[in-house]
C-alpha cells in the first residue's frame, strides 16, 4: 500500500479527533482490528498508524485497548509558522484572567505561534469590537472568554469568519467548542460543605450583568438537595468595577443577617476578599458567625486571615486543552461549531474561613 494512503488515513484520524468525532479525551479509541476493518487496510498498516497516534500523544494503551488522550498532536517541537492567534479576556485586571491569558500565551509560543491578547471588560460591545479588530489583523483563530448574555448578542459569534473556542463559559443559544469547569457541580459541593458544618442560612454573591449563572444554580440545588427551604437564601450582585457600590452591599447585607450563622458563598475570590474585609470591619467572627467561600482559588485566599475556602482548578490545563482544541479546528479544518464542551476537573479547598476545626485540605 502507498505511503500517502497512511497519510491520509491519519490526516482523517486528526480531522476527526479534532472534532469530537471519535469522542472526548477518556474515551475508548479504535482497536487496531476495528482500524484495519473501517478503513480497509491491513493489520500490519492499522498497527503502524495506531502506532503514530501513539507517538504523537493522541491516545495510550491501556490493557488490550486505547483510550484518547487530547484531540491534536502534542505541539512541543513546533517549527515556527507564522500563525497568529487572538485572545479575549473578560478583564485582564483579575488574576484569574491574567492568569489564563499567560498559559495561553505559552501555548502559543511552544506551537511557534504568535499570540495577541484584548479585553472586554464586562461589557459586550467592547468584546464586538475586539473580536471583530483581530478579525482584520488576520488571526487565524480566537480564544474568547465570552461575556454575551443574551439570545441576541450569543447570535453574534455566527458572524465570525475564522475558527474560535470558548473559555470559562458555553453558550446557550450556539453550539461552539467550550472548555470549562463544571459550575454546577462545584456550586452544589459548595452547598453540601456549607450545611455540613451547621449552617441553616446561606447567601450568595454574583457577579452583575451574568444573566445565566451556573455556580448559582449549582449552589441553590445543593440547598434543595438539603431541604434548605428557598427563603432561607439571599442573593445579590455585585460590579467589581464599583468598590464602593460592592462595599455598601455587602455590609447590607451583614448587618440585616439574623443570629444564626450565615454561611456566604462568592461568585469568585474577589468577592469573598471584599467580604472577610467587611466582616473585620463590622467585628464579625469568620467562621463562628459568617463563614465565607469563594471560587478560582487565587493565590489571595491563601494569604488572606482567615483563608479561604474555595473551589479550584488548573487553569494551564484549561488554556492547554482550548488552544489545542484551537489549533486543530486551524491546521485539520474541523467545523467552526463543534459545539463540544471539554470540562476540566474541580476540587473544594477548605481552609479556616468556612470550618471551626482544622479543615481537610481538598474536597474531590
């Protein structure tokens, strides 16, 4: 058989890797025999491609079978290619944007790629103009941290002509490629540690203008889960762009909290922050009277007294797995709407702002 229809074949393999076609890392890949048989080839051929897939890092053998590893080829080694990448972050202010920004850049760089990077901040028509700015410097594909909340601005990125991918957060309305952390299943944990350590009334701190919001909507099923009656939880939201607005509410809602202990769960740590400062400034005790947790665990729930309780998650992974997903919808042509949603693991780290006894370090 010619050597070019190995090529092919494998340039169908990374297409379709790339795609979600053949599933998500973890999943179970081809064996050689079902190779061989699909693509008619001999075993000897099947074996020498699953070998390739093998070397590039794509899949790994466990047992008699493999198992996917990443949807596109490792990318260390990368001969420089002149390819340019944009990024948009919601604020590059915040750590945790900063921080993924970074992982992404690296990415790039280790792919012999050239990153640019805007931000949005918080604002909707601001992402528009950015994205629509890398469009005409010619990137050959975006990173978006999307801020759109609305049936009418999601509708947006159909207008976009090169390939993109999604961070932080999946659309509604739009079936696009998205990495991010199950918001849900981390709000619910943080709802079933709350009411495990006695607390009975419970708040919430949003973040203004995210009309859909997941970590909410996991942290209030959780309390349903507990039986926690709907009333017994206060939400309000915040604009971090307004310190003296996010100070005002929150020592609002300090001050109307009943005798019971009010256990404060923040849309990110930023929030949680502002919320310890105020409790010291009202001479309230974290946790004894209002335990606070919060999200992102960024190096200032560690440094803050007491520290916090928060969720974490590795956020190179996230930028790793983006800009590889990236990366293949550029170099393999898989569709600009995979629409397949890559989720990267999270952990409750609990520390002295939640619990009274010495804290277990993580929560799977």
């Amino acid at each position: 058989m010619p050597a070019s229809k190995s090529d092919e074949i494998l340039k169908k393999l990374h297409r379709e890797l790339a795609s979600g076609k053949l599933g998500l890392p973890g999943s179970a890949f081809l064996t050689v025999r079902e190779l061989s048989s699909s693509e008619k080839i001999s075993l000897k051929t099947a074996f020498r491609i699953i070998r390739t897939l093998r070397e590039e890092n794509l899949i790994r053998r466990e047992g008699r079978s493999y198992k996917i590893l990443r949807v596109s080829p490792a990318l260390s080694g990368v001969r420089r290619n002149n390819m340019l990448i944009g990024f948009v972050a919601t604020c590059l202010e915040s750590p945790f944007f900063a921080k993924l920004a970074c992982h992404a850049e690296e990415m790039a760089h280790s792919a012999g790629a050239s990153l640019i990077i805007a931000s949005s901040n918080y604002d909707f028509e601001t992402e528009k103009e950015r994205l629509g700015m890398f469009v005409k410097q010619g990137v050959s594909g975006i990173m978006i941290c999307p801020w759109a909340a609305t049936e009418k601005e999601e509708a947006f990125y159909r207008t976009l002509s090169v390939p993109f991918v999604l961070l932080g957060r999946k659309l509604q309305t739009l079936s696009c490629d998205a990495v991010l952390v199950d918001n849900l299943k981390a709000g619910a944990r943080m709802a079933h540690h709350l009411y495990g350590e006695g607390i009975r009334e419970f708040a919430y701190i949003g973040q203004a203008g995210k009309l859909q919001d997941a970590r909410l909507s996991g942290f209030r099923a959780g309390l349903m889960e507990n039986s926690v009656p709907e009333k017994m939880l206060k939400c309000c939201f915040l604009d971090i762009n307004s310190p003296q607005a996010c100070r005002k509410t929150i020592l609002a809602l300090l001050k109307k909290r009943s005798g019971k202990r009010l256990g404060i769960f923040c849309y990110h740590d930023l929030f949680a922050v502002k919320v310890i400062l105020c409790c010291a400034e009202l001479s309230i005790k974290i946790p004894e009277e209002v335990s606070v947790a919060g999200f992102d665990d960024l190096p200032a729930a560690k440094e803050i007294f007491p520290p916090l309780t928060s969720v974490s998650y590795p956020v190179s992974e996230m930028a790793r797995i983006a800009f590889e997903t990236l990366y293949a919808k550029i170099r393999f042509g898989s569709s600009p709407e995979g629409g397949i949603a890559r989720y990267v693991d999270s952990k409750c780290v609990f520390r002295e702002s939640t619990v009274t006894k010495k804290p277990s370090k993580v929560h799977p």
